[in-house]
C-alpha cells in the first residue's frame, strides 16, 4: 500500500518502540519531540495487529510514522509512557479498544467502556450481539435475549390480554 | 376493536414485565428485597471488575482525613458528561482521576461501515464546538486517498468557514472560563458572538451547530448573497464585540486573581503531555499545525505563531483572545485574495480510493487534531482514527491539581477548554 | 394602658415588618432579573405582567407548589429549623431599619448591637442547614458559609464602630440626626463605608462572595438538599438581606431618610414621614442596584483568597480605622 507524499513511513516490530521512538525523540538531528498520535489498527481475525506513532519534528518537514507490529495471539508492547507523559491515555484506549496490553504502564485500564466490559469494541472480530448475551448483566435485560420478546405486545389491540400474557408467559 | 379500549397504565405494565423477568431469572415473583436493588442480580452476581492498577491503588486508597468527592457526570458547570473523583484533604486536592466514556458513540467503529462522504457526517458531533475542523482533517486525509485536490475557492471557502469557528469556539471557551468561576455575563457575551457566527454559517451549510459542510473534493455549497452580507456586517462589529467581552474579563482585579498562577503548565510538561493548540502556545511553546506543517491554503496567509509566557490560566485566556484577533486578521486576508471557480472537484458519490494509508493533521481550536485513515479500495475506510486534542489535554489536569483547592479545579479545567464529544469520541 | 397601646403597637410594627418582608424580597429579585438582563444584553422577564413586573411573585408561588421533600436520613426537626432561623434573622433585624423618622419599628438605644447581633443568626441557620441535610456536599457547603461568615462579622462590625463613635449614639435614629447636622457620615467615614460594603457582601454571601453556593462545584452548599417553600425561605432570606444591608448602609452612612439637599432635608409629620420613606427607599434600592451590578459583573472569589482578605485586610484596616477616629475624636472634643 502507497503512503501520502508528506509522511515518512518506518516499519519496526512491536517490541522495539521504546528504543526506536527514544532515538527518534532525544536525538538532536531528528528531534522527534512531539508525539501527535498513538493509534491502533486491526488487520483482521487472523492476522496482526499494529500500533502506529505519528511524530513531528521542526528539523523535518514531513511527518513520521512509526508502525510498530504486534502479534495477535500474545498482544504485548511495551509502554512509551516514559517517554511521553502524554501517551497514557492513548495506550488506555488501544487496551480498551483493540485489547493490545502495554506492559509497564501504570494505568492499564478502560477508558471508554464500562470496566466490566469484557471485550475490545474495535477489533474486526467483535460482534456486538454475543457480546451482549455474554455480559454479565445477561439474563435480567430482555432486549439482549431474544427468547423474553413477548411478540403480543407488537400487536394493535390494546387492552387486558397484554397483561394476561404477561403473566402467562414463563 | 371494541368501542372502550383500556390502555393498561405503564405501572402495571413495568410489574408485569419485572415479574416475568424475575421468573425467568428464577427467582421468586415478587421482590422481598429493599426497593433500590436491581431485580436478577441475586442469580448473575455483581459483575467482576478487573484487579486494582497501580494508579487506581494510588487514587483510591485514602489516607487519613482524605475523601473522594465525586464531581460527577451531571455537573452544573461542565464541558460534557465527565466524571472526576477527587480527593481531598479539607479543600485541598491531593489527586484527581477523570473517568470518561459517558458519551462515547463508537464513532471511529461505526465509521469503518460509513462511506467516505457519510463519515465527514459522522465526525461532526465529536468536538461538537469546531466542527468545521472536525470535518476538515477527514477531508484532507480522504482528498490525499483518493488523490485529488480541491479547487483553490473551495480551499479558501474552508479556510473562511474554520476561521470563522475558531472565533466562536473562542469565544465560548472565554464565556465558560467565566462561568466556571461565577461570573454569569461573559457567557452570554460570548453567545452573542457565536450567534452571528452560527446565524452566517447557517446561511452557507444550512446548519446552525453541526455543519455537514465538507466534502471530499470541496465544500457543498458555494457563497450566497445573505452569507455575504451576513459576513459584511459581522465584521464590521466583530472588534467591537470582543472589545466588550474582554472588558468584562482582562482587567477584571477578581478574574485576575483568581487566574494569574493557577494551573502553570510549563512548556516541557505541556509537550511531554502531548498538550497542543492555543494551551500549548500559552506555555510558551511556538507550536501551530499551520506554520508547522502547513496545510490548505495557510502557506499563503501571513500569521505569526503567537505565544504567552506564563503557561497558568490567564496565559492561556489571553493566548485565545489573541487568536481571535489572529482569525479575524487570517479571515480579512482571505476575503481579499478568495478566487473564483467551482467549489467542488468532480467526485463520484461513493469514492473508492485505492489501498493506501494517510495522515492529516490540523490546528483546531482545541490544539493538534489529526486523523489516520487506510483504506483498503473498499466504498468505506478500514481504519477511521482521529486524534481529538481534548482527550490528551486532559492528562494535564491530575498533573496540575494536586496541592490546589477544590475551587480552582473547574477554573483550571475550564481554561483547558476540553469538549467531551472529542474526548469521548 | 399606655403598657397596653406600647405592646400594641409593638405587636402591630412587627406584623408589618414579616409581610414587609416578602414584597421587598418580591421587589428585590425583579430588579436583579431586570438588571442582570441588561448587563447581558437581554430582555429579562417580558411577560408576566407589564414589564414583567410580576414575574418574581409567581416565582413565590411556585415555589410553594413544589414538592416538599426531606433527605430519609436527615434530622427532621433540624432540618425543618434552620430556614427558619435564616428567615428570622432576616425579618429580625429589619425590625430596626430606620425607614423615615417615626417609622421605626423598634427604636433601640442599642439598634445597632441588636442588629449585628441578630445577623449572626442566619449563620447557625446556615450550619444548622448543612449538617441536618445528611449529605457530605452540603456539610461542607455550610462550613465554608460559616467560615466566611463569622470572619466577616468582624470588619462589618468594626467599621460601624467608627460611626457610632463620631454620632456618640447607638441608636440608628440618633445616627441620622447627627448626620442631619454633621453632614452625612460618607464624608467623616470613608474607609469606614468601603469596609462595611465589602464585609457586607461577604456576609450576605453575594458574589463575588458568593462561595456558599458556588453552584459550578458543590451543587448548591449547604441548601442542596431543600425544595420547595423551605428552599424558598433561604432564597428569600437572601434577598431580604440585601435590602437589610442596603438600607442599613444607607442610613448609617448615607444619611438614612434625609433628602440630599438641606432645603429641606426632613419634614415633620406625616408628610415627614412620607418624605423620608421615599428618599430611604430610593438610596436602598440604588445600593441594591450596585450590589446586583458587582454580581453581573465579578467572578467569584476563592475562598483562601476570601478569607485572606478579611483577616490580613478589612480587620486591620477597620481596627486603624477606629484607632484614628477615636484619636481625632478626643483630640477635637467632637
């Protein structure tokens, strides 16, 4: 795949991020001192993951993007949390979206979802339905059990049948 | 249907579903149980939180004489549903942690379905306050997929519309700084300004608040004659108007004290953070996305990068008011040299650009918003990721807070200026 | 029978003075809606009644309409107390407000003391509010209210003290017929009258004082737990206060009902008495009217900032204040 004209594209393994993005960040040639980005990306049920960094620096003009990859199977990656304050709640959500674990970070936990959620929204292979009838609250809320659905109740008539078939159901 | 149909009231219906539902769960039909307690969890159990992090451990275990107020997702002051536990000693905080997700809409998921021109819609809600940016960086990331440029009036159309929103967004952050901190005019002062704004911007895309402006290729509608006359007189008031709002604020003695040395960022912090945007140049920091990496039209304005020194709360009031007087400078140049042409390149209705992956940062009004698109020659991106500068701005705030009293964490917060919908996404 | 005709009238002047209360505060409220719309460039209330005149009285019924509801575990009696001591704090001390001569409702030879003593009670009431609430925002809420409070009873007080001591009297009436002769006292006692605004402001928790309910943080301090009519009473109570210091404002150094001009600056009578209810009224409204200006205008101030200025600022101000007063008074034998 092509990549824009103004970005510079490297491509490492996933556990070699830190000494990269700390050469990038503290060498003066390259100075790499801004992290405009830490994203994670999915490339599908059977195939890896990825955690891309995008840096800027004032000695070059173009942006870098850093493509670090990352297994599927064992999701670990260290964490640039010590090079960059700032990249804690980035890494938050790439745990809690894609369920890629940063080791060493202080904070691993969810951000966005609630923090029983039990799976990782953005992954290519999340489908919400079974993921509801999993949780924990399966059982008491009906919409997420299709076997509760009193159908009746879609009906036009109105009256003292809806309770009786309330009741009658089990 | 009978002539007399009884509508049975909503109460007997609810316990008639809860009873079923209790039967189903297995459990007796009627609760014994203390009104509060939610029905069938007595056979699914509480759900299981994951162990303790070490931050968490940090925050959460009290000392002696702390206590963890919770200024919870309905604040009366607030930017968005956010929830912040903070503990405190007396009215001193010693740490804060922000817990988000309470309008989290899954946008960079649902993006993944949406086709290229769809997306621009969906994004609009995210920094629901500069929404022109919102839909900017899309646009760019999805004009360099598909590999074409818009036409130079469409540049200048763009740049126009988020200058324009710049100086509302501004504005309205100056109105909750105040807000925040009791005083009830500025806010209103900063809507009169946002209502021209809006009144003009809904001349041209139709919308007062959520603009679906943007195209790929373009903008969708060219400049008519009440936009124009719209933005005639705004701009013959518009220095009046921020006049007016600044003197309730800059020398205002109370304003001052309660914002000169709170919140110092210093720049190295701020960078460290991953702070950006008029935040970032309030610490001193000469950091624009325009002048950094130029971007649209912006290589042919002429700005200057400004900066305060100071990095602490007023820094950052003043650095946005001097960017107000920064956009409506940028918005002059830009009426001058607007060319003719059409607005929109000649894009099909669903674009399929080929497999390639592009990145395109902006300057929002809120700092360094960017987006990460791949596409993969589909109708629908497959990968949609937008960077939003709230949602890191925020990690300054447990930085910044402890040691300071209750009071100034909503000021300092305020003067963040942080918009859910970004930091939530 | 004159015991008879003096507990008479006395039960009469105090009557007046409880409904007195509710228009003022009526009155009061109208002019901070009217006047904050204005500073904000809006309408205000246009509807209810020409002007919108009547709009802060139906705010007053609907305030009665409204669910009355007491938190399961608070204290009950407790709970239910302390509007009523902040309502009667209110309507207490405006027993002694010098409204035109002849006018007073209690003529005290120690006015002065019995009014800044009864104010103190609106700061239990307050206390009392938040530790009855069962709610750990509103106990703070009123901690801080009586914090501020209490520390700004000293300067108010102290910087009366000048005053009296010039007039030689305690008694408000006395006051302005000193003034009557002297000249008003804004002229004797400057620093004096800067301290009394400010403390009074923090004492009536208006903003930029206003921390107690500082509704961008804790809610509504201690009164977020009250609906309803007992809600109503504390806002009330507010309100009456503002008119209190104002018109205590006004007559203690302003001249109380004495027109500006000395041609005539009092009538007798009942003529008198109508003039100088008039001239009071309008110095009283014109400080309501500054005070809701300074609340359109200021943020809030913090409250260490708060509490800084009236101990390191106002206290030894006032304290000097009364220092030099009672040095020139001795020495020029005023």
């Amino acid at each position: 795949m092509w990549t824009d004209e103004d970005t510079v594209e490297v491509s490492i393994s996933g556990d070699r991020n830190v000494a990269v993005l700390q050469v990038l960040r503290d060498d003066p040639e390259l100075n790499f001192f801004f992290l405009a980005d830490a994203a994670a990306v999915d490339y599908g049920p059977t195939e890896h993951f990825e955690v891309v960094y995008h840096l800027y620096s004032d000695r070059h003009p173009a942006w870098l993007r850093v493509r670090a990859r990352v297994n599927r199977a064992d999701p670990h990656v260290p964490t640039i949390t010590g090079l960059w304050e700032g990249a804690m709640f980035h890494e938050r959500e790439m745990y809690d979206m894609m369920g890629i674990l940063f080791d060493g970070n202080r904070d691993l936990r969810r951000i966005y979802m609630s923090p029983d959620y039990r799976s990782f929204p953005q992954r290519k292979d999340f489908l919400l339905p079974d993921d509801a009838a999993d949780s924990s609250a399966a059982g008491v809320r009906p919409l997420e059990r299709p076997e509760t659905w009193d159908l009746s109740r879609l009906s036009d008539e109105l009256g003292p049948g809806v309770l009786a078939n309330a009741e009658g159901e089990s | 249907m009978t002539s007399e149909v009884k509508i049975p009231d909503p109460i007997d219906l609810d316990r008639a579903e809860e009873a079923r539902l209790r039967r189903v769960a297995g459990l007796a039909a009627q609760r014994t149980t203390p009104a509060g307690e939610y029905a069938g969890f007595e056979s699914v159990g509480l759900p299981e939180l994951p162990p303790q992090t070490e931050r968490e451990r940090q925050v959460y275990t009290l000392e002696e004489g702390e206590m963890l107020v919770n200024m919870g997702p309905q604040h009366p002051s607030t930017h968005g549903v956010m929830r912040l536990v903070v503990k405190v000693r007396g009215e001193v905080v010693t740490d804060i942690d922000p817990v988000l997700g309470y309008l989290h809409r899954g946008i960079e998921k649902l993006c993944e379905e949406a086709t290229y021109t769809t997306v621009l819609t969906y994004v609009d809600p995210m920094d629901y306050l500069s929404t022109m940016h919102n839909e900017h960086a899309p646009a760019i990331a999805f004009e360099k997929l598909y590999g074409i440029t818009p036409p130079r009036r469409a540049e200048y159309i763009r740049a126009l519309v988020v200058e324009l929103n710049r100086i509302f967004s501004h504005s309205l952050m100056m109105g909750f700084l105040a807000l925040d901190m009791g005083g009830i005019t500025p806010i209103l002062y900063g809507f009169i300004n946002r209502d021209e704004i809006v009144d003009m911007l809904s001349a041209i895309s139709g919308q007062r608040m959520l603009f679906n402006f943007f195209r790929v290729g373009g903008v969708n509608w060219d400049t008519n004659d009440e936009f124009l006359s719209r933005l005639g007189t705004w701009r013959g008031n518009v220095l009046k108007n921020v006049e007016m709002s600044e003197r309730v604020m800059t020398d205002n003695e109370v304003f001052r004290a309660r914002t000169i040395g709170m919140g110092t960022l210093s720049g190295k912090d701020a960078i460290a953070l991953g702070v950006s945007g008029p935040n970032l140049r309030a610490s001193g920091v000469a950091f624009d996305v325009r002048k950094a990496h130029p971007y649209s039209i912006y290589p042919e304005l002429e700005f200057e990068v400004i900066t305060q020194a100071g990095g602490d709360s007023n820094a950052r009031y003043l650095q946005r008011l001097a960017e107000v007087k920064q956009s409506i400078h940028l918005i002059d140049q830009i009426i001058d040299k607007m060319p003719h042409g059409p607005v929109q390149a000649q894009v099909p209705g669903i674009i399929r650009p080929k497999p390639g992956r592009a990145y395109a940062a902006i300057e929002s009004p809120r700092g360094l918003y960017s987006v990460y698109a791949i596409s993969d020659g589909g109708p629908t991106p497959y990968r949609f990721r937008m960077r939003d500068p709230s949602f890191v701005s925020l990690q300054a705030i447990p930085k910044l807070m402890p040691g300071r009293l209750i009071a100034d964490t909503m000021a300092v917060m305020a003067s963040f200026d942080p918009v859910m919908g970004g930091v939530d996404k | 029978m004159d015991l008879l005709l003096g507990v008479l009238r006395f039960l009469l002047a105090t009557t007046l003075i409880l409904l007195l209360t509710v228009p003022t505060a009526f009155v009061v409220i109208q002019m901070e809606l009217k006047i904050i719309a204005g500073a904000q460039l809006r309408y205000g209330p246009n509807r209810v009644g020409p002007w919108g005149m009547f709009q802060s009285t139906i705010h007053g019924f609907k305030v009665l309409a409204k669910e009355d509801h007491i938190p399961d575990q608070a204290d009950r009696a407790t709970f239910t107390l302390a509007p009523w001591m902040v309502y009667m704090a209110a309507a207490m001390s405006m027993l002694v407000i010098p409204f035109a001569p002849g006018a007073i409702a209690a003529d005290f030879n120690i006015g002065i003391v019995y009014f800044f003593a009864v104010l103190g009670l609106s700061v239990v009431g307050l206390l009392v509010a938040g530790w009855a609430s069962y709610n750990k925002y509103s106990l703070l809420g009123g901690l801080r209210s009586a914090a501020q409070m209490v520390s700004y009873e000293i300067p108010l007080t102290l910087s009366v003290v000048g005053a009296v001591v010039l007039a030689g009297t305690l008694n408000f009436r006395e006051v302005i017929e000193w003034q009557l002769e002297h000249g008003w006292m804004l002229i004797w006692q400057p620093v004096g009258l800067a301290i009394f605004y400010i403390a009074s402001l923090a004492e009536i928790n208006r903003t930029p004082f206003d921390m107690v309910e500082a509704d961008s943080e804790l809610v509504a301090g201690p009164f977020t737990e009250y609906s309803g009519m007992r809600f109503g009473f504390f806002f009330f109570a507010e309100y009456v206060a503002l008119f209190i210091m104002s018109g205590i404002m006004a007559a203690l150094f302003f001249g109380g009902w004495l027109a500006p001009w000395p041609f005539p600056a009092q009538l007798d009578g009942f003529v008198g008495t109508l003039y100088g209810v008039v001239w009071f009224f309008i110095k009283t409204y014109l400080f309501v009217a500054l005070a809701v200006l300074l609340r359109v205008t200021l943020v809030r101030v913090r409250v260490d900032q708060l509490m800084g200025a009236a101990w390191k600022v106002l206290l030894p101000l006032a304290m000097v204040n009364l220092l030099v007063t009672a040095a020139v008074v001795v020495v020029f034998k005023l």
